[in-house]
C-alpha cells in the first residue's frame, strides 16, 4: 500500500506529464482541423486524470456486504425505493445545463426525457467571457492551471446549479448536461440504487428517522457521482465497497478501461464484471455529465468552490476536494451517464469551429460507452412507425380497436 505522500507526489506527476501531452495532443487536433468529441464541460481531463497506477489486485479486500434480496429489506426502504419511478427520479429535482443557444440539444434532452418519463429544469449554461475576472475566486498556491472561458463558463453554471438547490429548499437535485445518454431503464437502475444505499454499508453515521421515511438515496453524502469520464478508488481502503448485481449493467466489452481498472483495485473482476455495480466512497472521478447533490453538498460545494477559492476545472477541484477530504461522497461504477458522442467541430460548445462544414452526421450517428440499453438509441426505435403499412395491415384497423374497446366496457 503507497503512502500517501509519495502517492500524491506520483499523482501529480501523471498530471503534469498528461497536461503537456494533452496540450500537444489537443493543438495537433486542432491544427489538423479533427473533428474532437466534446462534452458541453470538456476540457483535457482524460490527460489530467490518466492514471499511470498498476492495479494491485492482490490487496486487501475485505468481503464486502452484498446485498441481493431486496424483499429481505422490508416493505418501507421498497416503498422508497419505488420514489426513484418519479418525474424528478426519486431526486428533488433534475437540473441540466446546457447554453441558451443551445436549443438543439434542449430538444435531445428533452424528448429522451419524456421517453424516459422524466422531467427536466435548465439550468443556462454561462458564456466564460461574461464572467468579470473579479469574480473567478483564486489561489495563491494554485496558480498553475490557468481556467480558460469555457472552463469558468462551465464552473459558473454548476455553481449556478448549487445555488438553485439552495434557493429552492430541495433536500437533492440530480445535476446533468445537455449531451448525455442513460439507460432506458434508467427508474430501474435507479431504484436498484436506492435499496442499496438505504442499507448502506459504507456510510460514516446511521440514518436519521427522516432519511428512512423519505430519502431514497440517503442524506449521508455532499456528492453522489454517477456520470464520471474517469475514476479511481481511495487508494487506502480498498476495503470499503458495496457490490451489487443489476440487469441493467453494461458488458465488460462496453465499459471503459478506467471503470473496468477501478473495479478490478476493487476486487471486481471475471465473470463479475457486466453483472455487478459498485458503490465506493468517491475519490477520483472526472467529468460533471451527471451527479447528484445534496442541500449540504451544495453548501460545501459552494464553500470550496467559491468563497475560499478555486483551484481548477470544476470537476477536478472537486476532486481535489474530495481527495483532501473537504468533501463527502460516493461513486457509482460503472457510471450510469454517459457522453452522448456525435463528432464533428460544430458540436463543440469550447473550441472555435473554424469550418462549420467539417460536420459529423449529428445524432443520427450518435454513440455511447458504458450505457447498456442507450435512452437515446431506444427511443428513435419506440418512435418509429409506418403509418400507412397499419392502414394496409387488416385486421389491425380501427373495427379491432372499436370491439377492443367495447370488450373492455363489458368486462
Ligand atoms: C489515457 O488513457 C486512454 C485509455 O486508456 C488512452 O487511449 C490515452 O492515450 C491515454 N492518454 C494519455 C495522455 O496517456
Ligand atoms: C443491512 O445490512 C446489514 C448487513 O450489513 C444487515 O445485517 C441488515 O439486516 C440490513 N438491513 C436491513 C434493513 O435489512
Ligand atoms: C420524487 O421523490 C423525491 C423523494 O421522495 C421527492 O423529493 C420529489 O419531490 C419527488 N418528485 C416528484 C415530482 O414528485
Ligand atoms: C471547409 O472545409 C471544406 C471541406 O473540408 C473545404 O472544402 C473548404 O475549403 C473549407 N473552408 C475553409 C474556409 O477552410
């Protein structure tokens, strides 16, 4: 097991080796005009974050509670689980943030919403040249990562986002952007979610009366990551895990190296993987496209974000947070949001498109990883018909319906 020290000392260093390669990386891509995949908050986070950690499967992992029999939890937590089939998702609210200009992808994330049977509240994505310099909190012992105006938009908006949790007197919101893809199943997977961190196994406290009666996830966490690009586990207790099975996960063929890498340092590995989720204290994750927040969280989020500084890239000061323990939260691998990816310079919400024709074929030729029945690819399916193929069709025709119907009214 690394000290700690010598660990972040090593950490840093794959940070600095992966910022210069981004920077050569990203300018090469640019100079050759290659279409980039962006994500409404992307900056270089792949290379800020790859970690260069051989994966010790051999350390201790201590035999984590696995709990695979909801009915042995009782008929209240599955009367709370069963909040996660609500409009807000068993949140108090489902909050995205997207740019005002934006409006093609409002209308994506609405209609795979209401597809999915819930309900959405923009928040406005900020222009980074709109925030006044005063108004971007600084570090003196952080100065090295100079935020660009994409970076401070997206900050901005996600500090909008906390405060709108604060304003409105939600317990949770649910906090995604504007370019992402879920399960279809996605109440399911949720509600599976619930019933495991009602009986939480990693948690510090016990609950409260009030977050058995009416908390589906728990009020126990300031954050609870479940769109990460990118993840690790706390190097030091490796040990605290909660593994579950869910039909809804994707193969090990369509989850992404960091998440497979993460779960094998958790001892999840073999036929276990396409099988089993993981719920761990969150330590490492990358990438704001889906989180969910707490009242408390939001407070502290705001308290190191804002008041007392900014050290970054939203999310990965909220990493650094988290790493330094300012922050309390949990990880769900592998994520359950994922970068809906079309291609194309005319995506990208950060880089300048110099030549609006370099296009990709939109969402028609739109994928995801780590989703495995994808929201937005089921949904053009369920929508799609031929009308006048059910005219043709006989037998299938408004009598039917009209008997149909009248058997309905006898019955
Ligand atoms: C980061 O990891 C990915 C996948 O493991 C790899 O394709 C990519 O080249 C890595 N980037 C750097 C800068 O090492
Ligand atoms: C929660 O899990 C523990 C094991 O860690 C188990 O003993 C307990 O019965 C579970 N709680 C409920 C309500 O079933
Ligand atoms: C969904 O359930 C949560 C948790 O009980 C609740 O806070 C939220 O208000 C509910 N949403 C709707 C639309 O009823
Ligand atoms: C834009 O790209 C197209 C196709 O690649 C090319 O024909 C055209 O000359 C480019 N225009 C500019 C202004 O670079």
């Amino acid at each position: 097991m690394p000290d700690l020290s010598l660990f972040h000392f090593y950490f840093f260093l794959t940070l600095a080796a992966g910022f210069i390669i981004g920077v050569i990386v990203g300018s090469y891509a640019l100079s050759q005009g290659f279409a980039s995949y962006e994500y409404l908050c992307t900056h270089d986070e792949q290379q800020f974050v790859n970690s260069t950690e051989v994966v010790d499967t051999t350390s201790d992992i201590a035999s984590s509670t696995i709990l695979n029999d909801p009915l042995a939890l009782g008929p209240s937590v599955l009367d709370l689980a069963s909040m996660a089939w609500n409009e807000s998702l068993g949140f108090g609210d489902v909050l995205y943030v997207s740019m005002p200009d934006r409006t093609d992808r409002q209308d994506a994330m609405n209609l795979a919403a209401s597809m999915s049977g819930f309900k959405l509240r923009l928040i406005d994505g900020v222009d980074g040249n709109s925030v006044s310099p005063k108004a971007i909190p600084d570090d003196e012992d952080f100065k090295w990562v100079k935020l660009n105006p994409s970076e401070v938009g997206c900050w901005r908006a996600h500090v909008n986002a906390w405060r709108y949790v604060l304003d409105s007197n939600l317990e949770t919101a649910l906090i995604i952007e504007d370019d992402i893809d879920w399960d279809k199943n996605i109440h399911k997977v949720l509600q599976d979610l619930s019933l495991q961190m009602q009986n939480n196994t990693l948690r510090r406290v016990l609950p409260t009366d009030h977050e058995r009666t009416s908390a589906p996830y728990g009020l126990d966490w300031d954050v609870l990551f479940m769109g990460q690009c990118n993840d690790q586990a706390y190097p030091n207790r490796r040990d605290l895990v909660q593994a579950y099975d869910d039909p809804n996960v994707p193969s090990r063929k369509d989850t992404e190296v960091p998440f497979l890498n993460q779960m094998a340092s958790l001892g999840i590995e073999g036929d276990d993987v396409g099988k089993k989720r993981l719920l761990s204290p969150a330590y490492g994750p990358a990438c704001t496209m889906g989180y969910a927040i707490t009242r408390r969280g939001a407070q502290r989020l705001l308290l190191h974000l804002s008041y007392m500084r900014l050290r970054g890239p939203v999310d990965l000061d909220i990493m650094w947070n988290l790493q330094d323990g300012n922050i309390r939260g949990y990880t769900v691998t592998p994520p359950l949001f994922a970068a809906w990816r079309v291609g194309g310079q005319k995506d990208s919400d950060n880089k300048p498109a110099p030549n609006m024709t370099i296009s990709g074929n939109g969402n028609k030729g739109g994928w995801s990883r780590n989703i495995k029945t994808s929201a937005r690819l089921a949904m053009v399916n369920e929508l799609a018909m031929d009308n006048w193929k059910d005219y043709m069709n006989k037998g299938t025709g408004p009598e039917k319906q009209i008997n149909e119907r009248e058997m309905e009214v006898h019955n």
